[in-house]
C-alpha cells in the first residue's frame, strides 16, 4: 500500500484527481477523520472537509502512479 497526504483545493482539482486515479485499476481511498471514501468518486470527495490535507490510500506499488499523484501531494 502506497500513502501520501494530498491537498484537492477546488471542483476542478477534484476532477482532475479523480479522472487520474479512475486510470487505474487498483484501489484508492480518501481518509478524512472517521470518513473512508472511494477516490474514484467525485461525490465522495465532495463529502470530506476539503480545507485540510486528505489522506490517500492506494492500494499499489506500481512507480508511474507514484510519480504521477506527487502533483496532488501537500506542501
């Protein structure tokens, strides 16, 4: 499993990120305190507290996805 904190700062960084980890076959989750969501789901997403690093789950050790997601990983 691969984990990193990521920062979605609005609708369209939300949709860039689940339309990058909809490419992949694997799975990956959003945490948010006591909240699991699929990150392939833009309403999930929007259900979390998007005001705060998010951590990511992905469920993978494919590298090309790992260098990819940095985009999205928080500061």
């Amino acid at each position: 499993m691969y984990t990193e904190n990521i920062v979605l700062s609005g609708v369209d960084e939300v949709k860039k990120f689940v339309n990058f980890v909809s490419g992949y076959d694997f799975k990956v989750e959003l945490v948010s305190g006591k909240y699991i969501v699929d990150a392939k789901s833009i309403m999930g997403i929007f259900s979390l507290d998007l005001d705060k690093p998010i951590k990511m789950n992905a469920y993978t050790d494919d590298e090309n996805f790992k260098k990819e997601v940095k985009q999205f990983v928080a500061a």
